[in-house]
C-alpha cells in the first residue's frame, strides 16, 4: 500500500487506489498473457474484451439507450468544441450556447467558424460566478441545439438542474459526468475528457444519438466524422488503449460504490462539508453564487492573496495537496470528484478551521 | 519477473520489459510524491519535467535541429493525413505523393480535400509489394513537398534510402521511426504514432520545421493548427500524459542501448536473420522485393493459406505470438521493432526450420 496525499487537482485528479494498483500489474502482464497492457494489439482479443466492457459499464450506469453510439476519441474535450459544430451544423445554421467560463467560451470561438452562434446567456462580467435560471435565456425557434457546460472546473460553478427547453441539448459534462443521475433522452450530444472524473489524460468519450451521425457534411476530413468512428466501435484507428482500459477499471470500481445514484448522494455530502465550512465564517468566501455552487469544484477566498498563498503551502505540507485555483480567476479550488476520499474533504475541513484560528484573534 | 512470450505484434507492439517494470511502479506513486504517474495534474512540476525530458531526449536521438518543432499530439497518425494538407497546402497548392500501401492511400484520399495531389508513383497493381527506386517517379516544379511512407507495416516495404529531390519532404514514419539514422534537415514534417516503435498507443509525434507553422489557412479549428500546440510546448489543452511518458522511458532504453546508430546495426542484423532464413528455401516465399525490404515488418507466405494458419497456430504454442499477416495480404508476418528481443528472431528462425522439415520430406 503506497503514503498517498489528497490530491485535489482540477484534472488529471485523483483515481481510486484499487484502480492504480490493477493497473499497476495489467501494464507489464495483462491477465497472465505474458504480454503487458500497453504492449498489446488493440485488435486482440483480449483487449477487444477490455474496450467492449468498457462500454457496456458507461452504457449501464448511465443508462445510455440503445440508440446512442459510446465512442472513445483522441484530441480532448478541447476537439469536441470545434467537432460538434463541424459535424452538427450545416452551413447558416443557428445553435444556442450559455457562456458559463472558459471552456464554453472557447467552444463558443470555434463554433463560429461552422454556423450561426447566438450566445443566449453570459456572466463573464461577473467572473462567471453563476450559471443561469432556466428562464433567464431563450433558445431561438431554429436553433439546433443548446450548449451548455454542465460543470464550470475553473469557477466552480454547475448547472443544479438542466435547461428546459424542447430543443436537443449538447453538453460539455468533462467534470462532472458520472456524478450524478442524469436523463440522456434529452441531449443530442454529451461529451467528456476523461482525465477528471473517469480516468486517466487521453481519451475523452461522446456519447450521441444515433440519426446525428448522418449530418456531416461531405467533404469532412474521415478521423473528424463521428461517423467513422461510430461504424468501427472506435477502432477505425488504433485507439488509446491504455486511457481505455483505465476508464473501464475506474467503471467497475463505480459500480461497487453503488453506481451514480449512491455517488451523487456522496457528492453532495461531501460538497457540503467543504461549503458549510465556508458558510460558517467571513475568513472564506466563496466564488460561486449559492444557487450555482459546484459539488465537483469548490472555490473559495481567504481576505487576501497573501493569505491564500500561505493556506496552499501549509496545506501542501500536511498532505493536501492542489488546491490552487486556475489562474484566471486566483483563490483556492479545492476537487473533489467521485474518487476523492471523504477523509480528505474532512482533513482540509479541520486544517480551515485551525488555520482560521491561527490568522485570527 | 514476468513470464513474457515472443510478441509480433505490428503495433501496438512489444516494449522493453525495463520500461514495463518502471512504468508498474510510476503508475501508482510517481517519484514517492504519493500521486500516481496517471492522477497528476499535466501542469504539476513533476509531469512538466517528464514532457521536457522526452522531448530533450527525441531531439538528442534524432539529432533534431533547434528550427524544428516536436510536437505530442493526439488523433493518432491518421488524423496527420488530413492535418499536413490541412496546414500546409492553401487552396490549389499541388503536393506529391508517393502510393506505397494502405497508410499513403488513405493519406491521399484525405489530402484531395485539400489541394491538387500529384500520385507520381504507386505499386498497387502488385500488391504493395515494393518501394520506387530514386529514378522512377518525377515531383513537380510547382509541388510544395513530397509524401511518402517511410515503412509499410502492413506489406513489410521499407525506403532503403530517401527520395532524391530538392522539394521538402513530408514523411509518416510510424513504423520505423528511431530504427535508423536520418537527416532530419530534409524534411519539412516527420510523423510517427508510438505504438509501434516508441511507445504505447496514444500519443502521436510531430516534427515539424518552424517557418511551416505560418503555413495555415484562417478559419483553421484552433486544435487543427500545428502553431496552437508549438506555441505551448503540446500543452494548450491536457496532453496524452502516460503515452508521453512512456515514450520518454522508451527513449531512456534506447539511449542505453547505444542510441539509433546502433539500433540500425542491431535491427541489419535481426532482419538478416529472418530474411536469410526466408531465401534458403523455397517453402518460405518473401512479400516483398528483395530491394524493398523492411528491417521491421518481414513479411512472408508459406505454400498454402492453410499451412500459414498451421503455422501461425503451432508458433503461439510456443510462445511466438501476432505473426498473423494483416487481412488485406494474408500470409505472415514478423514485426521486430526496435525493442523486439534478438532471441525472439533466433527462435522463430528456429521453429521456421522445425516446421518446414515436418511438412516436408
């Protein structure tokens, strides 16, 4: 058994120990085959194992309908801001997007290029501190889709219900997909790098309804057609083998837990802790409006930069570790995604409390 | 130690066990920081040395300009076919390609998206079975560079040496990268997936000559420009962490080994073994031209299809794995990649003796 810190970083995060120490074996012998993992042809069998199980958990736990197609891509979230358009969006037309931070912002910028983007709702005034109510936009009658980022990891903030609208949603869940039970029926589109609540950097899932696939226009590069890679299971090229495999351990692991029913009431739980922490005292304030706060992402500020700072290192030293927050906006972030141990959350709990008391007469 | 078998694989292919057993202990606990190597923030001082240290190393191996950009990226090889001309051919630009196999025609159907292809060569009429010769095909005036796949994985064809032209070069070596010495000065974009010569699958290299990053069209998706991910050293968006390191423990093996100079004299030496084990006999038939052969991919036939699956068959019974030709050729093949054991090739010449005298009289 490895000294493990609390490792509270934004992505890649923290993984379950169990699925560290499966992997840790499966890379140099993969089920006694005396060929390692990573070594392995993706077309052997017992990786064409590895990928379909894969699969199938995602499917059962989030009970994805069988006429949605699970592809596992290369490139990153970050390729699906400019992939969805590309393949959803003929020329001239429209779609909605909510401008929740960072990363609709720039799915927003690349969106641009292939249709018609009417940015319904915006709080970058407000340093994104919030998401909106579902009556606070409108989605125009011949939009296509509603974009939204279900998850804002940088503000911390997240989308406590989803939008209401008849019109098909599409959404960035990269930092909370599997955290809590969510109706598929309704998206077009759910995309998520994996890195921050499913597994390691490198591969990131999309999971979309099947007559989408016939959108494409022609002339569309074959490795950027959700097509080619629906009709091949995600072989039509070697595919990320590893990240793969990972994801599926991290799966079966989920589904010991109890399955994303029981995570989201852990999340929440363990959410509330860190909040009620912040809500106790005037020394922390957090970012995110209450209404809009993340159960994935918790940020928050001490009365000054200095301060903020010195709260990181001391804690870095007893083992908690990561809990600066992004650049953009300073502070702290502490992440606690669904392989985040509850231990942790109460360990930085305490060292708030005593670091409160010792800052504070 | 693991009980390892003889692996064939084309790729993913067989890695160094050294690279294995390090990777076994770096996947849970990362350098005693209590994090494991795949649960580690990208932008962590321990992950950024890893990158710095793999790509410090590529540059050293190959002997890469300091005018030359090394890139990580993801997508695989294949999404380098539409990339090059994507980035490097404006609307109308002429570009040469040379037809050698699978990999170069589907680099040219996805290059005709993009500009005006000149198929100066192609030995598809006879089943890929060999490379031109320097004199035998023409490049343009008016070409912006010459394509061609350095080594044809799937029919076991190898440039024996590089095309003779003033045009830059553009070149997919996947499958012979770091197997032998090159100039890197002629050529304007150098490609390799790892998984077969370098690393896991996952991550995909790019070596590309500085001035070409201004090459690209307006309205480019910010993820498809090379400039994007050589201005922020392959880290614009989360990278392929494990893949990259992998490649970086790879080249760590290679290094001690004696570095490429010394692989090349290593892989002469293994080929030689097999290909001369293929012409001693007539029950043996090599794919390819005798001129054309790959020191990594040998190709070969037996007398009938059903004495190759006998073949293919009796050989994982023993411990020789993957030596299953690829569908589209049949027959059999040999993958001995730079880290494929010496041993390997000297028990397969072996049991190839054993198997001819018992099927002849």
């Amino acid at each position: 058994m490895v000294d493990r810190v609390y490792n509270f970083s934004p992505g890649p995060a923290t993984l379950p120990v169990e699925v560290l120490e499966q992997a840790s074996k499966d890379v140099v012998n993969f089920k006694e085959t005396g060929i390692g993992l990573i070594e392995m042809s993706h077309r052997s069998k017992e990786f064409m194992a590895v990928a379909d199980e894969t699969e199938a958990l995602l499917r059962e736990l989030m009970e994805i309908p069988d006429n949605y197609k699970v592809l596992f891509l290369q490139g990153g979230a970050s390729s699906q801001f400019f992939m969805i358009p590309m393949n959803l969006l003929g020329d001239g037309k429209k779609a909605t997007y909510l401008n929740t931070g960072t990363w609709s912002k720039k799915a927003i910028k690349e969106a641009k290029l292939f249709g018609d983007i009417d940015v319904a709702f915006s709080s970058e005034e407000t340093s994104f501190n919030r998401v909106p109510a579902v009556d606070e936009y409108n989605v125009a009658d011949d939009s296509e889709f509603l974009y939204f980022v279900s998850n804002n990891t940088i503000y911390g903030t997240q989308f406590p219900g989803f939008p209401n609208t008849d019109k098909m949603l599409v959404s960035d869940m990269s930092s909370d997909i599997l955290s809590r039970k969510i109706d598929v029926t309704k998206f077009g589109l759910i995309f998520a790098g994996a890195q921050k609540n499913m597994g390691p950097a490198g591969v990131t899932v999309v999971i979309i309804r099947e007559d989408l696939l016939e959108r494409t226009p022609e002339n569309t590069p074959t490795m950027l057609c959700y097509k080619t890679h629906a009709d091949k299971g995600s072989m039509f090229n070697t595919p990320p083998c590893f990240a793969i495999y990972a994801v599926g351990e991290v799966l079966k692991w989920l589904k010991k837990q109890g399955g994303v029913a029981k995570m989201e009431e852990i999340n929440k739980e363990k959410a509330g802790l860190l909040y009620q922490a912040i809500d106790s005292t005037d020394f922390y304030r957090g970012h995110a409006e209450t209404a809009s706060r993340s159960l994935m992402n918790v940020t928050f500020n001490l009365p000054t930069p200095e301060l903020e700072t010195e709260f990181i290192a001391k804690a870095a030293e007893i083992g908690l570790n990561g809990l600066k927050g992004h650049r953009s906006i300073g502070g702290c972030r502490a992440s606690i995604y669904n392989a985040f141990p509850r231990e942790g959350v109460v360990k930085l709990v305490e060292f708030m409390k005593a670091f409160e008391a010792s800052h504070t007469d």
